[in-house]
C-alpha cells in the first residue's frame, strides 16, 4: 500500500487515497528530518496542522518541483507513512527501496547547502562544493537506498535551486560516499559483493539503531519483518541469515547458490575436502544462526576502531599511486603498485617515515574501488575476498596483537564465506551445534594457537574459486615477536592464492624481509599531496586570504617552505600547520608566520616537545589531567567520544545534583564546542576531535614520544594526585544520569518497549566503570571510593529495584554494583561499605555468588564480558576481596565452620544423655549434608 500527495489546480496539497497495484506518475523526496516536532506528520494533514509546521517549506518544494516536471503526484517519508500503524510501517520500510527505484523524478532536498540567489546561476562547484560535502545527507543510513536504488537523481539547495544530478555530481558523490563509480551509475547491485555493500552505511547514522540494517534490506533484495527494539546486533543478524538464504540469483551471490553451480556444472571436486563437508547438507535457520554466533565471537569490540579513526585521505591525495609510472621518480623508491595488483607476485611493502601517512594510504587503498578493479585481472573467474587489519598499539592489547590481526582476517573471511566456518573450526562447530542456546556460556577466550590453526586451512587448501587479498597495516605495532609474525606472512605470501600488502616503518627487521619484494617508500611520493594539503588549509583559512592580498609574494613562499620542510613527513605538516593558522587566528602578519616556521624544529620529537612547553602556564596542570584521561581510556580499550570526556572533565559536583534529565539537544552541542575549545587550548592540537570523537595520541611517533619515561613522569608530575580512572569512572555515571528509566503517561506505549534496553545499557555501563577501576593503583584505591559511592546512588535511583537488583539479575544475585565491584576485586570499596553497615543484608550465599563470578542470573553476554576482562587483569582471582568477606563473617572456611560446630556441641553435653544426643546430632547432620546436596544440584 502506497500514500500520495496530490497538488491540485488551487496549488492545495492533500493525501490521496492508498494505493496497492496501479500507481500515476509520481515524484519522491529525499532528505533529512530535523527537530521531531518540525516535521510534518501524516497525522498534521489528516488535522490540518501541516502548514504551520517548518517542514512544510520542504513539501511546497517538492510539489512545486514535481508540477514543474509535469508532476501531480508525490510522496515524502515523513507524511505518507501512518507510523503509528505498525504494519504500515512494516510494510512502507521493505517497499522503499522498490518506491524509489519505480519514481518518475527523485530530488534531493539539502537543508544544510545553500547559495545565494543573486548569483545561483553563475556559483561553481567550488562555491557551494564544501558544504555539499559535508552534508548531513551523506551521514544518515536511509539516504545510502535512496541515492542507489533510482538511476536518475537531482540535488537541489535548500533554496529550491538546481546543484547537478547524480551523473554531473559523480566524482564528489564517490569520494563522499566511497560507493563504488559502477554502482552510482546504476550497475545492478548483485554485481557487489556483501562486504563492499556492507561497507556503504558503516559511517552512517539512524536514529533508531535497528534502522541501520533495515534500510539495507532493497540493497541487498531481501526482506525481514521490522521488530524495533530487538537492537543492532540481532537486526544484523536476522538481515545476514536472510541474504545467505535468498535464493535469487540475480541479487546477491550466496555461497548455496555458488554450491549449486558446482555441483551442476561437474566442478565440486574441490568441494570434497573435509573443510566443505558441511556445505553439501541442507541448511537452515540453526545453521545460519550458528554461523552469525561463531562469527559474532570472532569479532572483538575494536575490530573496526583503528581503521575507523584513521583520517580520510584529502580529496586528490594518493591518486598517484594508481599511476603506470611516476616522472623522476626512480624505481628504487617506486615499485608500480598497479602492475602488482594485476601480476601474479603475492606480496608488496609500503614503508615509509614515521608520520608520513602509511596508514592513510593504506586505508585508501582498501576503500578505493580500483583496487579491486584491477585484482580482477589477477582473480579472473575466481571470487575475490578482500578483508584487512590495522595494527594499533595505542589500542586494546589485542589490536596490537597476533591474535588480533588473524581473528580479524578470519572475521572477514567468514563474512564473506560464512559457509566455510564448519570446516575452520569443526570442533567447536560439533560442541556449539547441540547446544546453541548455551553458546554463551561455554565460549572460552580465543588463543592465538587455535586461530592460527583455523587460519592455515585458509593457507593450505588449494582452492580454485576463491582468490584472497589481504591488507595489514602498522607491522612495526604488533607487540609480538616480529620474526614470528613476518614467518607468517611469507607462509600467506608462499600461497598461489593469496596476496598481501603490508606497511611498516622501515626497520631493519622488515627491510630484511621484504626488501627484495615490490615496494615504495611513501615520503619520497608524496611532496605534491602535501604541496596540495597545505595550500587547501591556509586558502580554506578567511583570514589567511586577507593576509595574502596584502603580501602575495611572501604568503605563497611561506607556504612552499612548510611543503620542503615537511620532507614528505604528513604527521609535521598536519601539527605545523595546525599551529600557524592558529596564529592567524591570534593577529599573526605573514612574516609572523615566517619566522615562526623557521623556529620550528623540522624534527617530530623536538617539535612535540616545543608544542608541549607553549601551553600556557596556567593551564598545563589541567592539559597533564587531560593527557592522563587519554591515556587511561586506551588503556582500558574503550573508545572514548568527545562527550564522555567533557564528563571525565566535569566537576565531581555534577554527581551529588538529585536532578536525573537527559541532556537537551542545545546541551550536547554547548558540551561538544566547550570540549573542543578547552582540548584545543590545552593540548595545542595533540589531542585532536573528529566527528565528535576525541582522535587519540595514536600516531605511534607521538605516542612514543608522550609515554618516554621522562615525558610521561613529566606529564604526571604536574598534576601528581589525580587519578584519570576515577575521572572516566564519574563520566560514566553521569552518562547514567542521563538515561531515562521513567515511562511518562505521554508516551507509555512507546516507552516500554525501549525501556529494558536502557536498563541493559546501564548495566553494560556500571561493568565498564568497575573495570576501569580495577586499573588503578592500589595505592589509589581509596580515591575512587566517594566516585562508586555516588554512582551507587545514582543507579538505584535509576533502577528503583528492591536490594538494587538490576534486570540481568535474578532472585539469588547479590546487588549490581556489590556483585561487579567483589568480581572486580574493588576490596577497598567493598570494606568501606562493610564497616558503614550497608551490605548487612549481604547473605552468605550471594557473597560467595559474586566471588565465583558463577551467576546463573546474569546476562549472559555480560558473564562473557566479565570474564574476558578478568582474563586481562590476571590470571588468577585474587584473595582481596575474599579476605576482606572472610573478616566480616560473609564467607566461612571449613576449620571455622568445624570448630564453631564443636564448640556447640560441647555447650549442649549433659552427662546423662551424652551419647544418646551425639547420635541424634549425628543423624540431623546427614539429614541437612543431603538437603545440602539437593539444593546444589537444582542450582
């Protein structure tokens, strides 16, 4: 059933009747919703409120445009869809796709681009082009199906006015959205491949979370009924299993489907190894789901974070590299990375300078579609499987790791294959296919060794249908034995089909190894990148242009010098220049500038050292708070936002206000801007932002340079008393504050379905806070007891649970925050509370519960994630908290418990029925051992 508007001949415009075969010729709009209540709604027109709303400018818009073209008809998200009828809604999200492909006209509505009307028809590209490119219409996951499914679209400004259609606006749109050139052009989406279309809404944004895989169900030509609040991880899950199922062959190439094509064509020869048994038995749903869980298990929380927070390559930048020859560059410092991905030698080594963009490039290389374009010719006939992995050792200790980078690959590979899972790991496929509903509990860490196992099939097996290509960037991070690690990728690099790109610095460990392979060496590339780099900034830079017109000459010398002192370094141009225009900023004349550059060390170190000591004075104890913050967010493996920070950076004050509201729109952003002004003062650019996410200390030369000893005592020895965990400890309970657990009249019918995932969300929440806790110096134990007993407060507020029983606990548990901080071994908060007398309703029983981390009660993803996190903080439970039980009575050892036996037994002696009571007390204990057993076997 579809909805329309009409514009009738009064220039009225109405809802039309709903439609279900035959639809007229009609118009769609695409854009992007602002404030909830300036939309307007299908129930606005049914009450004729609509013209009062803002958003009606956007449908006058779209009706005028539409009759311009011919049009009388026209359709809009927000008003043609009655979504307060579930099956409306159902049924409007699975036929968007098709809706848009089968419009007459689409246009494109960008409220955030405009041009004036005096000159909109003489304004260029280059006018308009930097907003046009920061669009918000780019970030949101609808628009991804709104920009593919139709061949013909025009973008217009938010004045009404005519920007270009989707063919004149090609380039910008490709490097905007990285979606291939073929698929904007409108080739059938089939010919891509799962990962890359995945790949198309991962930086994209919904509102409601499960949105992001439903606006991906036209992509992908399958449909899955909508169920809001299920959450992300299992929309995503249900939207995989349906496209493995689907059995169009036109859309999508599922792995049945290439079975099958096998197996008729006489070519399942290869599929007899052991590693494919699985693939020729019917599969079902428990397959499919067993697939997703192993796969699940095989990703770890920061799977994507590296490659994510590496910056995107400037418009223009790295095109060289897609050259067949570069002039005056010498062999010797150039192999043609081309001719390499279409030659059949397996391995090639980007190096390069600390600082010069190794990762950058790197992360264009995997997004660019070229790259596959021209692996083709190596893969000819044979499926090409692309899967990549950044090593980071500012990160987790498992993204720097052995087993980072082979779970990983193994990752990408079984999105890709999933049907390949079975043969990779047949063990744990047996264990987990009969008892999938208990796969949570059993799943143990990953070993490297295992993987490593799992990961030499892929090697080992001959394979003629399937070509891999894989991507490893940041060898010199990886934490482990790099002899090892580089017997590995030679062992890959040895199979026929395989190949590897990897980057390094240039040490000598890796020269050795790969120096004889097909390689480049990326500072000596890269003078015209950051020629184009330096000129983009400082012309972008208003107040740099009024320099200029004043002293041409020397502007344009200024900027040719930051190119040559550069040396092909990206990391000293991005911080050099960072620091001049902030001199701009401050009343700098162009020779202030000058002479600025020339006091500039062109060493990396020297020149953090210089940036570190120009902090103002009276703020450098609160930029060594904020290093520190840093700093103890990495070491924990949590990404930390811009917001969470401006938490960790609020007064403790903040937690003792009763006032329990989430943060208004206008907030957040006063928040955000605060944040990134202090950072920037602070910090002098170390500490960068980049869409709301604080960028971290992540360039390894830098990271090396703040953690030397005398640097890090340094940084720590202007602010020597704080203590950075109790400061992310207190932004997480101020994020709790900020979630609303109570259900208003108002909205009761919406609410409750939302408000078991925020009480989930706070639990998640309180684990993360507790875990950064155990990570504090024991010394500094008792500083995080004022932090955990406000967040104890802030949480039963929140909950409203008798005992504080959260919702993933049962009956048995012991409260959240008691059961987590005993699991943590936070003792000096446990025993601060037993010598108040708050945990005197603490039973015997709940305590040994919460010591054993044996919870039957307890979430079962949040059991997994404790114990994994337990695994990293030591190998064996400590005593702390046991002894600090045992003192107050809470937990008893079997000598104590016999001897406070005996003594009972003595007081209870009486001289003429002594043996006849012995006997008695003697069949009563058998009795209670025997209830004792009972009770243990039914837990």
């Amino acid at each position: 059933m579809m909805r329309l508007l009409k514009l009738d001949n009064n220039s009225e415009i109405s809802l039309k009747k709903d439609l279900t075969d035959k639809f007229p010729p009609y118009g769609m709009l695409s854009h992007t919703w602002g404030d909830e209540d300036d939309e307007v709604t299908f129930q606005d027109f049914k009450n004729n409120l609509a013209k009062k709303k803002v958003g009606f400018k956007k449908i006058r818009f779209c009706a005028e445009q539409a009759n311009q073209d011919g049009l009388r008809y026209f359709w809009i998200d927000t008003c043609c869809i009655d979504k307060s009828n579930n099956t409306e809604l159902s049924e409007a999200i699975v036929s968007m796709f098709r809706w848009y492909r089968d419009a007459t006209k689409r246009y494109v509505y960008l409220a955030d681009v405009s041009i004036s009307n005096a000159d909109s028809l003489s304004q260029s590209f280059q006018s308009w082009g930097p907003a046009f490119r920061k669009s918000r219409w780019f970030t949101r996951g609808w628009t991804l199906q709104e920009l593919l499914a139709p061949q013909f679209v025009e973008f217009f400004s938010v004045e009404g006015k005519l920007l270009g259609d989707k063919k004149s606006l090609e380039r910008p749109i490709h490097e905007i959205t990285r979606i291939s050139v073929p698929a904007l052009r409108g080739q059938a989406l089939s010919k891509f491949d799962t990962t890359e279309k995945f790949s198309w809404i991962k930086s994209r944004k919904t509102k409601r979370k499960e949105d992001k895989a439903y606006s991906l169900l036209g992509i992908f030509n399958v449909s899955i009924v909508p169920l809001y609040g299920e959450g992300k991880e299992k929309a995503f899950h249900r939207l995989r299993h349906a496209i493995s199922e689907n059995p169009n062959p036109r859309h999508g190439e599922s792995e049945a489907d290439l079975l099958r094509l096998l197996i008729t064509s006489g070519k399942q020869k290869e599929w007899e190894s052991p590693l494919w048994n699985s693939r020729l038995k019917p599969t079902g749903y428990l397959h499919g789901d067993i697939q997703a869980q192993l796969l699940s298990y095989l990703e770890f929380s920061a799977i994507r974070d590296r490659e994510d927070r590496i910056i995107e390559s400037m418009v223009g930048t790295f095109e060289w590299v897609y050259q067949d020859e570069l002039p005056d560059v010498g062999r010797s410092v150039w192999a043609p990375f081309v001719g390499w991905l279409q030659s059949s030698s397996s391995l090639y080594w980007i190096t390069g300078k600390a600082g010069s963009g190794k990762s950058t490039l790197m992360k264009f290389l995997h997004s660019d579609f070229r790259t596959k374009k021209y692996l083709t010719s190596w893969a000819q006939d044979s499926k090409l499987i692309i899967a990549s992995h950044f090593f980071w050792n500012s990160g987790s200790s498992i993204q720097m790791s052995m087993e980072g980078l082979v779970r990983t690959l193994l990752h990408g590979v079984g999105e890709r294959l999933p049907d390949m899972l079975p043969g990779l790991f047949p063990d744990l496929w047996t264990i987990i296919k009969s008892n999938l509903e208990l796969m949570p509990m059993i799943m143990k860490p990953w070993t490297t060794s295992e993987c490593l196992e799992a990961f030499r099939k892929i090697i080992a097996y001959p394979f003629n249908q399937f070509r891999f290509f894989f991507l490893i960037d940041g060898l010199d991070e990886c934490n482990g034995k790099h002899e090892e690690m580089i017997a590995i990728l030679k062992e890959m690099a040895a199979s026929p089909h395989i190949k590897i790109c990897l980057a390094s610095r240039p040490w000598s460990v890796f020269q050795d190894a790969f120096i004889n392979s097909p390689n480049l060496q990326l500072q000596h590339l890269t003078h015209q990148d950051i020629h184009n780099y330096v000129h983009n900034k400082f012309y972008g830079h208003r107040g740099f242009k009024e320099l200029e017109q004043g002293n041409h000459k020397l502007a344009v010398r200024l900027l040719d010098d930051i190119t040559e002192k550069a040396s092909g370094v990206f990391l000293w141009v991005q911080l050099v220049v960072q620091s001049l225009l902030r001199g701009i900023s401050n009343g700098d004349w162009v020779i202030d500038l000058t002479r600025r550059l020339e006091d500039l060390p062109k060493d990396l170190e020297m020149l953090f050292h210089k940036i570190l000591d120009s902090v103002d004075p009276a703020y450098q104890v609160h930029s060594a708070q904020l290093f520190q913050i840093q700093r103890a967010a990495l070491e924990s493996g949590s990404a930390i936002g811009l917001l969470r920070f401006s938490y960790a950076d609020d007064d403790d004050e903040a937690l003792r206000d009763n006032e329990d509201k989430p943060l208004g729109k206008d907030e957040i952003v006063f928040r955000l801007k605060s944040m990134e002004r202090r950072l920037d003062s602070r910090t002098k650019g170390l500490l960068e932002t980049k869409a709301s996410l604080i960028k971290e200390v992540e360039n390894e030369t830098l990271k090396d340079y703040i953690e030397q000893p005398e640097i890090w005592s340094q940084i720590r020895g202007v602010a020597p008393l704080f203590n950075p965990y109790a400061s992310l400890c207190k932004a997480y309970a101020l994020e709790i504050k900020g979630i609303e657990c109570k259900i208003s009249d108002q909205h009761k019918n919406i609410e409750e379905r939302h408000i078991q995932g925020r009480k989930y969300r706070i639990s998640r929440l309180v684990d993360s806070a507790m875990f950064i806790c155990t990570l504090t110096d024991n010394h500094q134990q008792k500083s995080l007891i004022s932090v955990l007993d406000l967040m104890d407060v802030i949480v039963t507020r929140k909950l409203g649970l008798e005992k504080h029983h959260q919702v993933t606990q049962g009956p048995l548990s012991p409260p959240l925050m008691t059961s987590l901080a005993i699991r943590y071994d936070l003792y000096s908060w446990i025993e601060e509370l037993l010598k108040r007398g708050q945990l005197s309703s603490l039973s015997q029983s709940e305590a040994l519960i919460a010591l054993s981390n044996s919870d039957p009660w307890l979430l079962p993803g949040l059991r997994f994630h404790v114990n994994a996190r337990r695994e990293r903080i030591r190998s064996q439970p400590s005593l702390r908290c046991f002894e600090v039980l045992r003192s107050y009575g809470l937990i008893l050892c079997e000598d104590e418990g016999q001897s406070e036996g005996q003594d009972e037994d003595e007081d209870e002696e009486q001289d003429e029925e002594q043996d006849e009571d012995e006997d008695e007390d003697e069949d009563d204990d058998e009795d209670e051992d025997e209830d004792d057993d009972e009770d243990e076997d039914e837990d």
